[in-house]
C-alpha cells in the first residue's frame, strides 16, 4: 500500500466496533466492520456504507485503515460490510450483482437508517464491484440513501467490463474469474464468526461455484448482462452521483457516458490513475480525495453548502507526453474541466488512412491487415492496477506485427480530450474477425507511448444482441471507439496509430486466422482536439492526498511480482505471464497471517489461433496460532475453433490436510466471437 500522510486529530473522536452482525430478511446474517464518532448515539450521524465481497477482515483491511476512520473523525460512520457467502458473513454468492446481493444492500441501508447512531442519511462509496453495487443499489431507489461515489465502475455490464470490448472476448475474463473463484471460496476467521467456521467454510466450497462458465455462456448483451446495467433505465438513478476514474483503469469510457445521460445531479473526476482510489493510486499526481469526498458527503447527506455542486461537472487530467514504461510512477500534466458532456461544440481533426501515412487526403489503395496471433504484447493490461508493471512499454515494439501509420511531425502542441475515433470500410475473409486500433505518440527518439486503444468483433458492428456474421469479401461500414483519453501531444512528435486483427493476450483471437481488407479511402481516424482555456487555471486545488494511521503489519517473507513475455524459437509458442507473491505477513491488531499466491499464464502460436490458452492459478492461505487454511483454484480456457474449453479445480485444507475438492469440465460453444 502506498505511503500517505496520516492524520491523526479530528473534530469527533471516533470508536470502532470490530463485528457485528446486520440480519437479512431471510435470516441470514452479514458482518460488518464499523468506525463512527465516540458520541454518535448522542448526536447521530449519517453513514457512508461499503459492500463488497473483498473480506473485510483481511482483505481490504489496509485501504479501510487509511479511509474509514477518517469519515468517522468528521461526523460519518463508516461501514464496511461482507457481502453474502464472503468473507464472515453468512450463506453462499453465487455470481456478481445478482439481485440477492441487490435486495441484501438494501436491507443494510434499512438497519443503518434505524440505528440510534444514524441521522438516517446513508451514502454509498466503492471501487469496482463496490462502485458497481452503488449505482445498482441507487437504480432501486432505497429511501435513505441519499448519494453515491462511484469509483472505476460501470454503467454497462456487456461493453465495459471485464468480459467484452466492443464484442470481443477479453483475456480480463479468465484472470479476473480466477481471482474471484479463488476468493468466493475463503474461509471466515474463526475468531469472527467461532468454531462454526468450518461449516460456514464448506457451505460456500459447495454452494459458491464457478461464475466463468455463466460469463462464457452468455457471449451476447442478454438478460443477463442487462440485469445490473443502469444505462437500461438511466432515469432510474435519481439521487446524486459521482464518478470517478482514471485513464489507465479499464472502466473509464462508462464516467462519460452517465454525465451525458444521467438526469440526476452529477459529477465526475478521471486522473491519470490506475484502478485505485485516487488517495492512493499511480500514476500520480494522488489528490486528496478523502477531503474531496468529504466535500460531497457534506453537501448531499448534511445538507451543508460546500460549492461542490457549483463547480464545473467533469474535472479531467490532461496528460503530458512521457517516455513509454511499463510502471510509470508519476503522469505530468494539467487538470481541465467541462461544464457538461459532450464538449459544445467541439470539432475534431481528421486524419486519413493511406499505407505507412496519417494524411491529409484519403488514400487510393486499399491495406491489408493479418496481424499474428501473438501482437500486442507491449500493450498495458486491459485493468491496471499501477502497483506492479501492469502499464504499456514502446509501441515500436510491434512493428512488423501490425500495420503503422504515422503524421507528419506535428508543427504545434495539440490537447484531445474525448473518444478517438477510426471509421472505415472493411472487408473480411472469415465471418468471424476482430479488428483493433492503438493510439500513440511517436517521440522523436522513435519510442512509441501509448494514448488510447480499442476494439471491435466486427459480427458486433451493428449489435452486440444481434450479431451478424460477415459476409466473406463484402465491404461493410465500421465505427471503432477508442477509449476516452485527455492528452496533450507537443511539438515534433508524430500520432502513430496502428490498426491490427489480433492484441493477445488482452483480446483472446476469433476462431480462425483472417485477413482484412481496408478498403481505399474509407478509413478516417478523428481526434477529439480541444483548445486550451485560461478558465483551466484557476481551478482549485484538490490539497494533498492523506489518510489515518494504516495498518500495522509484519513481513514474514518475502514478496515478488513478474510479469513478462517470451518465446520458445522452438515451438514458436509466445507465453505472457503474470507472477506474484504477497509473501507471508501477520496483521499485528488481529494475529492473522495471510498469503497470497497467483500465475496467470496465456499462450499462442503466432499462425494458430486455436492455439491460445490461458490459465488462472491462485493460492490464499490463512493462520493464526493452531488454525491453518488454505484454498487452491486453477482454470484453463483453451479456445478452440467450435468451443471455448473449460477446465477448474478447487481445492481446500485445513491443517494441510485436504478437505474439500471440485472439479469443473464444460465445453462451451462459440457464439460469433
């Protein structure tokens, strides 16, 4: 966890109440986690509620340190509670954002609100599944929450979340299943919940299951990604919304969108960050969010006029060109802002596709595109999370991999803030094809440093529905949106874009191996330009980035992270892998040791598409004293012309020894991806 300032004197002394149990309707019981004011009860306050299923306990125990207290030190409690089947709560989770875990947020509101501590005013705050439970929660309108922060979520599970980009099948998918398989299936502490742990324990080892094989199952935007997507009915959310983000974070297009389409009050703030608070996230500039979050709390559960509301909707971090690196610890830049979205009369600049070029004029010739299987190697994980090497490195690198083009060295600074867009006709040989496009910056020394990226499953073109298969040789009309971006590019540098069919491991590969045809003068690319205001310059200053006391801990062993690409010359085969090691640490205020273990390895014959597989292993283990746990996941997605090929184990131990095993073998057919 990275280092903050701490702030140890407050208005309110605060109290913590470690456990306590909050009862469902149906009489199952969630724990919580609960810091508020020393006198609360006498001057009751309202409560800032975070629900995930990231176990309180142990889980995001350093985070909640640094955060939650300090809401409790200016009048707030803060809750922290385990969603059902997690953690120390009670019963089983069978999948994310069902409406149990919905109807369950909303009987916690309820408890909060009759509390004798509560004013009855409740917020919501979360990152990823937390950020994605506030706005679901606020579309079904509970009476006492009155705001929500949303940080790094979404308003559409289909096209911005780990499972699709613009149709096609992300890498995101198998990694973040075996994340959250490995954590469904962990133990509550014994020291929480008593010795009905075990059998807390072997509910959920049986009753949890394996949420990828629903993920595969479901390859098109149906119900069942429809179910928890607030941009079905926007006008459902009606209280207060703030959303915030950053440019390296994988659900960033989704801010953009609701400040477009949500009718409620709104705001949205987007940094250079990765997928963390913004306190605490890299790339830097940290702001001191928990004060701006403050600042909102004030406004929308106190009824206190902080001006927040006054000031313009969207607050922006316009990126300065650095050299590229794949952990990039600090992002220069300047902080802009809009009055609302779309920008007024905004006007992009234009560039045209010809071979090798960004030009003037449209092109005569058409370009071919057969990318192998294995570029994009030197692309940022699809989700990055800034603590480890997880960003883009040169974009150079994969040249003779995809087709380049590249401007002419720009004559002036020039700033986009807004969505890229390439635009084209485009033919295929195979019914099935993905097409991808990556924005750069070309430094004068050659290096190429990402700006944006995106990509489309062209049976996708029209509907994510209803895809249709192409049509071999026949041209069809395409619209690729690239992810939002702020960047300013400088004087001298070229806007490299390179357009591809393949960008593994992010993407897994279409069925077959294609070849596209661009066809001659169709292809545009459009750039979101925006003039620079005098008005950017006087906005405030967030102040500095800072929390309460952190968590106390003792390293025990080492850790270690790797992340690398490589090729066997042999086989051909192109492995990226992903390697980590929290190493062995005890929590000083609870006693428990914790480790946890991960290697999530993809690999790809660069001609063979039917080649690429990935697996997903993870480890977590838990001690205190005599008490020892442990549970081991591994899934392998093999993707396979006709079927995605899916194979998962579970494994638990108590003691070393094996008390709980499962296996999973599912063949799932392709659906036009």
């Amino acid at each position: 966890m990275p280092t903050i300032p701490v702030r140890t004197e407050f208005p309110r002394k605060i109290r913590e109440i470690e456990n306590t149990w909050i009862e469902m309707p149906d009489g199952v019981k969630l724990a919580a986690r609960i810091w508020l004011p020393e006198d609360a009860e006498a001057d009751p306050v309202p409560a800032v509620l975070e629900y995930l299923p990231y176990r309180k306990r142990d889980g995001t125990v350093e985070r909640d340190h640094i955060t939650h207290p300090y809401y409790a030190g200016y009048g707030y409690a803060g809750v922290r509670v385990d969603m059902r089947g997690t953690g120390d709560s009670e019963g089983v989770c069978k999948g994310e954002y069902l409406k149990q875990e919905q109807d369950d947020a909303i009987a916690v509101i309820e408890w909060i609100a009759k509390q004798p501590w509560s004013s009855g005013a409740v917020g919501m705050i979360g990152i990823s599944w937390g950020g994605f439970n506030g706005l679901q929660v606020a579309a079904r309108q509970p009476t006492a929450l009155k705001a929500v922060i949303t940080i790094c979520s979404t308003d559409d599970r289909y096209a911005d979340d780990i499972h699709y980009m613009g149709g096609t099948v992300l890498g995101d998918k198998l990694a973040w299943a075996g994340t959250a398989f490995a954590i469904a299936h962990t133990p509550p502490d014994p020291a929480i919940v008593g010795p009905r742990w075990r059998d807390m324990w072997l509910e959920r080892l049986d009753g949890n299951g394996l949420w990828l094989l629903d993920w595969f199952r479901h390859q098109r935007r149906d119900d069942f990604f429809r179910h928890g997507s607030i941009c079905e009915d926007y006008a459902a959310v009606k209280i207060p919304v703030y959303a915030v983000g950053g440019w390296i974070d994988g659900y960033t297009n989704p801010i953009f969108r609701m400040m477009q389409n949500l009718s409620c009050p709104r705001k949205a703030l987007v940094g250079p960050w990765a997928h963390k608070y913004p306190h605490m996230a890299v790339p830097g500039p940290r702001i001191g969010f928990i004060q701006e979050c403050l600042r909102w709390w004030d406004q929308h559960l106190k009824g206190i006029d902080t001006g927040i509301m006054d000031e313009p909707m969207i607050r922006a971090w316009v990126q300065d060109p650095v050299l590229p690196d794949a952990h990039i610890a600090e992002r220069p830049g300047r902080w802009v802002a809009e009055p609302a979205w779309p920008i007024a009369g905004q006007q992009p600049m234009v560039m045209h596709l010809a071979p090798g070029r960004l030009a003037d004029r449209p092109a005569d010739e058409d370009i071919i595109v057969s990318s192998r299987e294995s570029a994009g190697g030197t692309m940022q994980v699809w989700c990055a999370y800034g603590a480890s090497p997880d960003q883009a490195i040169d974009q150079a690198g994969e040249d003779g991999s995809v087709s380049v083009f590249l401007s002419e060295p720009l004559e002036e600074d020039m700033e986009i803030l807004g969505f890229p867009m390439l635009t084209a006709e485009v033919s295929s040989d195979k019914p099935v094809a993905n097409l991808f496009a990556v924005l750069s910056g070309e430094n004068p020394d050659g290096s190429a440093t990402l700006v944006s990226f995106g990509g489309l499953n062209l049976t996708h073109r029209n509907s994510h529905s209803d895809p249709e298969p192409l049509v071999p040789g026949k041209p069809e009309k395409i619209s690729l949106q690239l992810n939002v971006i702020g960047q300013r590019f400088t004087k001298g540098q070229r806007i490299r874009l390179a357009v591809s069919n393949a960008l593994w491991p992010m993407v897994w590969p279409s069925p077959e191996r294609t070849r596209l045809t661009i066809r001659a003068g169709t292809a545009r690319l459009s750039l979101p330009v925006r003039s620079r205001r005098p008005e950017d310059g006087k906005l405030a200053d967030f102040g500095p980035a800072e929390g309460t006391t952190p968590l106390q801990a003792t390293a025990l062993s080492p850790g270690s992270y790797s992340r690398t690409i490589s090729q066997d010359f042999a086989s051909g085969k192109v492995t990226a892998l992903t390697a980590s090691d929290t190493g062995r640490v005890r929590h000083d205020h609870t006693g428990i040791t914790i480790q946890y273990l991960n290697e999530d390895r993809f690999d790809v014959l660069p001609y063979d598409p039917n080649s690429a597989t990935g697996t997903s292993f993870w480890r977590k283990c838990y001690a205190r004293n005599d008490w020892q746990a442990d549970v081991e996941t591994l899934i392998r997605v093999e993707a396979l012309r006709n079927v995605w090929r899916i194979n998962a184990s579970l494994i638990a131990r108590e003691g070393g020894t094996e008390i709980f095993r499962r296996d999973w073998h599912e063949d799932v057919p392709r659906d036009l991806v």
